[in-house]
C-alpha cells in the first residue's frame, strides 16, 4: 500500500482481499490499473476527485512500466510488447490518493499474491522511495524552520 509518501506491505486474508482493498483506497469502489498479466495498481474510483496525486504511487507506476519495456522488469516478451503498445500515445494516467499494488487472477475481482519476481524487483525501488520521502521531511524541516535552502552550504548526519 502507498499513501502519501509511505509505502507498507499489507497482509490481507484471501477471503476478503478485495473489500480489505476497498477499504484502503478510502472509496466504496476502485478502479485497476492492470500493468501486466500479474500486477494492478488500485486506486479508489473518484480519487482523482477526493485525493491530491500520489507522487510515490505515480513513481512507482511509471518506474515499472519503464522497467517492463526496457526488460529490466522480468517479464515474457509478449507482456513487455502489450505494455509498452497499452501506454503508448497519450501517456501513463495519473494516481490519486492512496494506491493498493496487488497480484492479479484471471478475473479483475480476484486479487493474488504478489510474486517473488515483483518483490525482487521492487526492493531497490523501495529504498529510492525512502531517500525521496527523506528528502521531503527535511524539506519540510527547513521550510519550517524558515531556513532558506540557498544558505545551506553542507549537512552533516551523526549517527549514534
């Protein structure tokens, strides 16, 4: 689950993964973005209208669908070739509000585990996202503090 600038895993009982989604997304419906055979991104179906945009989830999104048509994301040629043609043109949609990543079924309403191969991947991913949200806390920091960002000449982290 990413909301904001947090990301957390989630553990959802098979039986009721898809109103335990629902409910994460803050909306009595959701909307998937399926990216390939295996992956949904959820968002609540008027987020867009409740939700400032996700810049974590978006990040995410749009890391994997590079990483899928570059073949950096292990995948069958076939399902890299239909997601590159599926956010071809117009570009990739824009998330809103919190975002559930789960495993996809053969049908929409059956949500899966995610796989080994997404964890493997999504690791790195995750650590980028730390540093980000990292950086906005200290941004924040300075901002109320009212320290402008162009006197800073260097930081210095001590660790105990």
């Amino acid at each position: 689950m990413i909301d904001g600038d947090t990301c957390a895993s989630v553990v959802m009982e098979p039986d009721t993964l898809f109103r335990h989604m629902l409910t994460m997304v803050s909306d009595p419906a959701a909307t998937c973005l399926q990216v390939n055979d295996t992956i949904g991104f959820w968002v609540g179906k008027d987020s867009a209208d409740h939700f400032d945009r996700s810049p974590a989830a978006n990040y995410v999104l749009e890391r994997m669908l590079s990483d899928i048509a570059v073949g950096a994301y292990p995948d069958t040629e076939e399902t890299r070739l239909a997601a590159v043609a599926r956010f071809a043109g117009p570009g990739v949609p824009v998330l809103h509000g919190p975002c559930v990543i789960t495993g996809m079924g053969l049908d929409e309403r059956v949500l899966a585990p995610l796989s080994a191969v997404f964890w493997d991947w999504f690791e790195p991913v995750q650590e980028v996202m730390d540093q980000l949200r990292a950086g906005h806390q200290f941004a924040g920091f300075l901002r109320d503090q009212e320290i402008p960002v162009r006197s800073i000449v260097s930081v210095t982290i001590r660790s105990e």
